[in-house]
C-alpha cells in the first residue's frame, strides 16, 4: 500500500566561491541525518558548478512533512548553520516525482 503522506524531494545547491569540497563535506553530515527522521537519501549528484549549475543536486523522500520538518529542525543540523553559511550560497529545495 502507497504513502500518501511520501514525499519526494530534490535539493539543489550551489557552493560559495571555493567552498566546493566545503559543501560536500557540510552535507555528508547533515545527511547523515536523514534516516533518523524517516527520510532516504536517494541520490547525490555533483557537477563542476559552470555557467550556473548547481554543484550538487540531491534527491530524497520522507514519511511526511512531519518528518521533514523534524529533520530541519534537528538541533545537530542548526548548530551547523555558520557552516552551512560560509560554504553554500544557494539553496532550492522542491517537491518531484519520479518517472
């Protein structure tokens, strides 16, 4: 029986300038969070950033916004925010279904 409650995600973020490997080393950490608040990390994905991209994309489901908010909120996630300042620039976060 489906989750009506699942949610599909994909994040994509873009590093400050020379913070690429900064940025995939704040989100090894914060996603390893992840399954603890009933979310997968389906995939990750980097790029070299060029003409705009973003330099990681990311896709991941939770049980429920419920979930996703506790993930959010996580006190060991919000304590990294200084972190996560000075090596992300950009972040969009979206709602997609898989094909």
């Amino acid at each position: 029986m489906a989750n009506h409650d699942e949610m599909l995600l994909c994040c994509l973020l873009w590093a400050q300038p020379g913070q690429e490997a900064g940025l995939t080393v704040y989100e090894d950490k914060v996603l390893a969070l992840v399954p603890e608040h009933g979310g997968t990390v389906l995939q990750r994905a980097a790029s070299d950033g060029a003409d705009g991209r973003p330099h990681e994309v990311q896709l991941y489901r939770f049980a429920g916004q419920q979930k996703l908010d506790g993930f959010l909120a996580d006190p060991r996630r919000t304590a990294l925010t200084a972190e996560r300042d000075r090596v992300v620039a950009r972040t969009e976060l979206f709602p997609v279904d898989l094909l």
